[in-house]
C-alpha cells in the first residue's frame, strides 16, 4: 500500500526543523487529496460536459425551428 508506507516515511524521518516537516505535509495533503479528488472531479466534469452537450442540443432544435418559422414567414 502507498499511502501507509507515505504515512510511515513521514513520521519515521529524523525532524530537522519545522519547515522541512511543514512541507512534507504539504505534499503528503496534496498526494491524498489527488487520490480521492480525482475520481470525483472525473465524474463532475463528466456531469458537465453531458449537461452542456444537452443545452447544445436545446439551442439547436430552437435555431432549426426559428429558422423555419423565418422561411414560412417569408414565402
């Protein structure tokens, strides 16, 4: 497992000074929150890119019938 030896690589290392544990912490969050934020944000963008694709298709129907009410209109 990844994210024990991660834990235990974090602990285990001799604390030189405050900074060096602060940002091995910083990378530690960020490694975690990448491992459960992706798959969440795939299926958001997943989500969106199908709400968007819907609202496409919306407009279009609306343009093909404007466009047909303006050449019934002028014949």
């Amino acid at each position: 497992m990844r994210l024990r030896s991660k834990i235990t690589r974090l602990f285990r290392t001799p604390a030189f000074s405050r900074r060096t544990i602060q940002s091995r912490f910083m990378y530690f969050a960020m490694d975690l929150c990448s491992v459960m934020v992706q798959p969440c944000f795939k299926k958001l963008i997943q989500a969106v890119g199908m709400r968007l694709h819907t609202v496409a298709g919306h407009f279009q129907q609306q343009n093909a019938s404007i466009l047909q009410l303006k050449s019934n209109y002028q014949q």
